[in-house]
C-alpha cells in the first residue's frame, strides 16, 4: 500500500478521500489556492502545498504545479478526486512519466470515452446498447439534418465533448432544427473547443440510471449495482437513490452486464460509472441505452458505499497498488435503500441562480465522522455528511456551489425518504440561500414520494416545488418575538428593577413589532397580563404566547399550534426553522432607522421622549448591526434600540430607569 498520496481536488471529495486514506495509515497531501487557504480540506491532510490564484485555471487545473507538489512531498500516488483534473488523459499520462500512480484508469481508457461519438461508437462494437442516432464524423448542416430526420423527431443535438448539460438541444420539429443546431455548435465552441455534436433520439420519460464498475490490472470486474439519479435541473442531478426503484432483477443484471462489457472494451482499471437513458413504455416495460462513461469516481458514490457497506475509496487504492479487486460478483448484496441529496448555495426559484456568501451558521443532523462506505458502520441511525466546509467558511463564486451531500440509508426507500425529509429539517444554513427547502418539497411531490421518476420531474411537479411557505405567518412572528424575549430575558440581573416581565402595578403594558414577511409589512402587539401572561396579536390573528427554551430550540405555543423551532438572528433577519420547513422574517427597528436617519455615525438618539429600561451592552462591548443595545419605554410601549452599523461601545450616556427627552443621545459606538 503506498504511504503517502497527493489529493488533486478541494473540498469534500478532498476530506472524503483525506478520511478513507487516514483509516488506511496513508499519509496525504493537500495542494490549495489563494481562495482555500483556510479551507477545510487543508486541514483535512497531514501536509498541504500552496499551488496558485483563486481561479481554477490558475491553480487546480496546473497539473504541472500539482505534479511538483506530489514530488516535494515524496508523494506517490495522486488522487484526482472528480472534476477539475480527473478526466485529463494528458494529466494521467504526465504522472505516469513523472513516476507517479495516477489513481485512476489508464490514459487510453479517458480518451476512448472522452469523446462521446467514438465511444459509441467503441459501445456498438462491444455489443452495448445504443440510443438511435447519428455519431459520425461527417458534421456537415445537411447530412446531419438528414440523420435527424431518418432517426425521427423528436432529438437531441448533443455536444460530442460536451458535459454537465452544455452544448445540449432538444428539437421537436423539422423546422427548428436549424437554429438549434447553431445554438448548440455557438456553446459547444465556447465550452469544449469543439463544436462536434451527434444526433440521438430523443427518449420520451427517460430515467437517468447508472452502473458502479471496478476493474482491477488482472483483468477482473464487477458491478456494484446501480444509481437512479433522474431528478435533474438543467441537466444536473440533484437527488440520486441506490437502487434504482422498480427495477426488474432480470434488468439489473442486463445493465450490469452491460456495464462490465463498457469498462472491458477499454481495459478500464479502477473506479467508473457507465450511465445509462432508460426508456419507459406506457406497459412498464423498459429499454436501456448506452449514454456515457464517467472514467472517474461520482459525485454520488455514497449512495452505492450505503447499499454495499464497501468503501470505494479504499477500493481505488489498493487496485492502484497492483491488488485484485477485494470480493468477486457472486460476494457483492444489495443491503436496504440509500438516498443522496445536494446542498447547493443557489436560489431555486430564481432558476437556481448560484449564490455566494458566508457560512454564519452551518448546523448539519448529526456530528458525523466517516468510518466505512457503509454508514450501519459509522453512523448507527443512518445518516451521513460529506461537506468541504464548516461553519464560517465562505462559499466563493471560483467553484462549484455544493455547500454538502447529505446520505441517508434504511431498510426500505420509505423509511430512506423519512430519514432524508428530518436530516434536511435539521439542516440549518444561514449566510447565504441553499436549495434545502427545495430538496423537502421534491421529496414530498407525489411523483417523487411514488417512485414516478424520469428527468422531466421537476418541470412536471413545478406547482408544489417553487415559491411554497411551509412555516406561515403566524408561527414566523411568534418564533421571532420569543426569540427576542428570551435573549432580553438571558440578560437579566438579579435585581427586581432589570426584570422584563412587564409588570406594571397599574394598566397593561403594550409592546409593538415591526415585520416584514413575505414581502408584506406586518404589526404585532405584545400585551402583558397582569397574571404573567402574553397576548400576542397582528391583523386577525390573536392568542395566548408561551415559550421555552428547549435543547433544540425553543418551544412555541401560539394560536393553536405549537412547534420547536430554531431562531437565528443575523443582521435584521430572524431565520426560523421548524419541522414543517424554514423560513426568514425581517425584523424592522424603527428607532435604530431612526437614528441612522439623523446622519449621526456612531450616535443612537431616542426618537421620543421616554424611559431607560435595561441596556444590554456594557463599554467595551463589540456590536454588530442590528443588535439590540438597550429598551426604552414610551407611550406605554417597550422599544428596542439597535445598532445602527458594526463597532464597538464607547459610552453609555444614561442609566436604566433615567427619563430621557427627544433627540438624547444614549449610546455612542465607534465604528
């Protein structure tokens, strides 16, 4: 077994690769950029090595740096990971001249299936299924027009080195081909270099399956079974699941077969995954096609370590070592179902525009480690995390937007897709928009829930996965307004004078709130009864609130309903999640807008004449903005005065209990 490798790649598949090696007493190297230089993935490995700018061009896509870095370093062997550099034949091939074991398939199996026409082309030799279609050399506008119309409308006009959906255009008539064809050449130029394409059939409710191969240097195979990941956005998975459901036990071995005969055809060595587009006939009958072969380990390759109990990254090594593979087809069993979710930084209903921003909070289900591929190994209630980050981290717009992958395993798919629905419930990410909520509505679209899968999902269930408020406007006020009494409460002394409970010895005190939610503004009043009690209202809606703090959160009662929600202030937003869902309230201090209003830096004023309660500060204190800084009282009502920006407290101008006229000034923060 080698000692020490070199991880090309960043990440989570860089601190996936770092554990398994780790387990094994392998030593690893970490390479990084400008931008990952406090990554987690650098942390993740025993020796880490500094190889370039931000973008990937100038630091992870420099094989000649990567290939220094593993010599400096007496590495051995690199790991490629997936993207970047793992599908490069020219990469391969250096580490092999550097004397270096690329951990991965040779040079010549990359290139036979680089190029999707001529690895069809190698398919259809090797008895492998194909799709109808075109893969010729020949791109002339006519001949391939011609072709389209000999394999029928409809079809697909695909990028012949394309990838991740580009350089891709369905064309449903005769007509349109033209200015597809066009479109698909302009990308394919601007992506790949080459502006090569082929022609298939376009396959009506297509399911997206996929085979785990592994080869080792004596010339054996196997099959892991495979992976449905039919539920795509713009041509990218989304939430992949092993096995695939309601796949016919004579067809799994059809495709694994299949499979073994793709990776055979090119002495394929190592971790692959062959895809495949499966037809669905309206009798439930299905036909399997030959799409492509990934020469790389996937994304998604927990889903299948779950349903195996294997580790293939310990498999990648030890057959990078001149080992045979560890067990033979007739060992390998299907144990239970897994699932796979993407937690990307992106909004989905803005068309899954990607987003940036930091990591203020980044709660996952369970402090996970990784062991084994199997999760009943490492995680006894199922449910594993793969993520390159930690709370803090800043997810930069250099790479790819997957914040994690979250994998959860049961017995049946059922009690997978339960497993999966409270795993993302618990999932707490505040700094920046993911796709979590988005992730629970697809799990709870009924064609998802049923095992109705094809690649259309998506646009087909659109009604029930977009623009959808779990939480309500009732349970996003009462979470933020216990929320904020229970920090003014954690800073009460012990005095009678600090308390907040709003006791008055004559009337009712009144508090207001200010919202915004759902883009609406909404008033709260806050009324505390004379026996201890609070009377929450805004608009029609009106009750008794009680709240506690709980281990998980708080427990809110409120207008019939009560939940344990989690509360997480940042800047002037409350981001509540509940089991239901999450949601984002803001809240709107008037006075802190008041104060910003008068121009006066670090100056905070009363905008009325009133009374101190409490601040909540001391001098010395670093404030951000938005924070609450003091209560005032006035007009029989309690306001809170934040801060107008970030900075630290210099002075307190007044005491709790001092009356105050209009345009005091109370608080002075630098900035």
């Amino acid at each position: 077994m080698f000692t020490k490798i070199l991880i090309a790649n960043r990440g989570e598949i860089a601190c996936r690769v770092a554990a398994t090696a780790r387990r094994m007493a392998v030593k690893t190297v970490a390479v990084y950029s400008d931008a990952d230089a406090n990554a987690k993935h650098v942390g993740a490995c025993d020796e880490a090595i500094y190889i370039g700018g931000s973008a990937p061009k100038d630091s992870y896509l420099r094989w000649e740096r990567i290939l220094n870095a593993a010599k400096v370093t007496g590495a051995q062997a690199i790991h490629p990971g997936y993207g970047f550099l793992s599908e490069n034949e020219e990469f391969a091939q250096a580490c092999a001249e550097a004397g270096l074991v690329f951990i991965g398939p040779p040079p010549s199996a990359i290139k036979a299936m680089g190029l999707k026409a001529e690895s069809k082309q190698l398919m259809e030799k090797a008895g492998v299924p194909l799709v109808p279609g075109y893969h010729g050399h020949d791109q002339g506008s006519v001949l391939l027009k011609s072709e389209a119309a000999r394999i029928g409308y409809p079809v697909l006009i695909k990028a012949s080195a394309g990838g991740g959906g580009k350089g891709m255009r369905a064309v449903d008539k005769a007509e349109d081909f033209d200015a597809a064809l066009a479109s698909c050449k302009r990308e394919a130029i601007n992506s790949f270099g080459d502006d090569a394409v082929l022609i298939e059939k376009y396959v009506q409710r297509p399911r997206h399956i996929e085979i785990q191969v592994f080869g080792d240097t004596q010339g054996n195979y196997v099959h892991l079974f495979e992976r449905d990941c039919s539920v795509q956005r713009r041509h990218q998975k989304v939430l992949e699941e092993a096995p695939a459901p309601g796949l016919a036990e004579h067809m799994r071995q059809q495709m694994g077969d299949a499979a073994i005969a793709a990776a055979r055809a090119v002495k394929y060595v190592g971790a692959g995954t062959v895809e495949f587009i499966v037809e669905q006939q309206p009798d439930g009958a299905m036909n399997f096609f030959f799409m492509e072969m990934n020469t790389r380990l996937q994304v998604e390759h927990p889903v299948t370590e779950a349903i195996t109990g294997l580790d293939l990254v310990e498999w990648q090594l030890r057959v990078a070592c001149g080992e045979t593979l560890p067990l033979a087809q007739s060992q390998l069993r299907i144990i239970g179902h897994a699932i796979e979710a993407r937690i990307c930084a992106e909004t989905p209903d803005n068309n899954f525009l990607p987003a940036t921003g930091t990591l203020h909070v980044f709660n996952s289900p369970e402090d996970v480690t990784f062991e084994r591929g199997g999760l009943a190994n490492s995680l006894g209630a199922g449910v594993r995390l793969d993520a390159g980050v930690r709370e803090g981290d800043t997810i930069s717009p250099f790479y790819d937007s997957m914040v994690a992958k979250l994998i959860v395993h049961g017995q049946t798919r059922e009690e997978a897709l339960a497993r999966m629905d409270v795993a993302l419930a618990k999932t707490h990410i505040v700094g920046l928009q993911t796709n979590v909520q988005f992730l629970r509505h697809v799990l709870h679209s009924r064609s998802f829930a049923q095992a109705q899968l094809d690649t259309a999902l998506i646009p087909r269930e659109q009604a029930v996965l977009f623009k959808q408020e779990p939480v309500g406007v009732a349970m996003a006020v009462a979470s933020s307004v216990a929320k904020t009494l229970l920090n003014e409460r954690a800073c009460e002394r012990a005095d009678p004078f600090s308390r907040r409970d709003g006791w008055r010895s004559h009337g009712l005190n009144l508090r207001r709130f200010e919202f915004e939610f759902g883009g609406e503004q909404v008033s709260a009043n806050l009324t505390y009864l004379h026996d201890g009690a609070l009377h929450l209202s805004f608009g029609e809606t009106a009750g008794t609130l009680t709240f506690a703090a709980v281990d998980s959160g708080v427990d809110v009662q409120y207008a019939g309903h009560r939940q344990t929600v989690s509360v997480y202030k940042h800047r002037d937003v409350d981001h509540v999640f509940t089991a239901q869902g999450a949601t984002q309230i803001v809240v709107i201090d008037l006075l802190a807008h008041a104060g910003d209003s008068q121009g006066e830096g670090g100056r905070l004023t009363a905008p009325m004449p009133g009374k101190i309660v409490s601040f909540s500060i001391k001098v010395g204190d670093k404030v951000a903005k938005g924070q609450a800084l003091a209560v005032m009282e006035a007009m029989k009502m309690e306001h809170t005065i934040a801060a107008p920006h970030d900075g630290t407290v210099t002075e307190l101008l007044y005491a709790p209990g001092d009356q105050v006229t209009e345009g005091s000034e109370l608080i002075r923060v630098s900035s």
